[in-house]
C-alpha cells in the first residue's frame, strides 16, 4: 500500500461514518478508520525514517518529488 492510498482509505473511511445509518455498521467502520489510521500512520513513518517522506520540510520534500519525477522521466519506455 502506498502513502496516498492510506490517505485515500482514511478520508473514505471518515466519510461513510458519518453517512452511516446504523449504529452497528458505524461501529465497524470506526473500527476500519482506526485500523486505516494506525496503517497510515505507519507508513508515513517508515518512509520519514528512510528519507522518502518529509512531512515537515516541505522545501526538502518538494526537492525529493523533483528528483523522484526526473528519473521517472528518465526511465526508458
């Protein structure tokens, strides 16, 4: 799973709790939007420990996208 995915997952996952009608599928969407959460959560830190994610250096995550961007334009088709 990928970082945008987990954050796609969550704001779902917040989205039809608060669309829910009954009180036994809320439940169980609370507890897959926690469980999304804590996934989301641990992706984003595995990639700040391994310098792929810079959530509060923004001028260094801007720089990283660049790069990531040229290679994939370098990448032969």
């Amino acid at each position: 799973m990928t970082l945008p995915n987990a954050k796609s997952g969550v704001r779902n996952y917040a989205m039809a709790v608060t669309e829910c009608a009954t009180p036994e599928i809320k439940q169980i969407l609370m507890k897959q939007l926690d469980e999304a959460i804590d996934s989301h959560e641990k992706i984003s830190n595995y990639m700040a420990q391994h310098g792929l994610y810079h959530p509060f250096h923004i001028s260094e995550q801007i720089q990283l996208d660049l790069k990531n961007i040229q290679t994939a334009i370098n990448i032969p088709s």
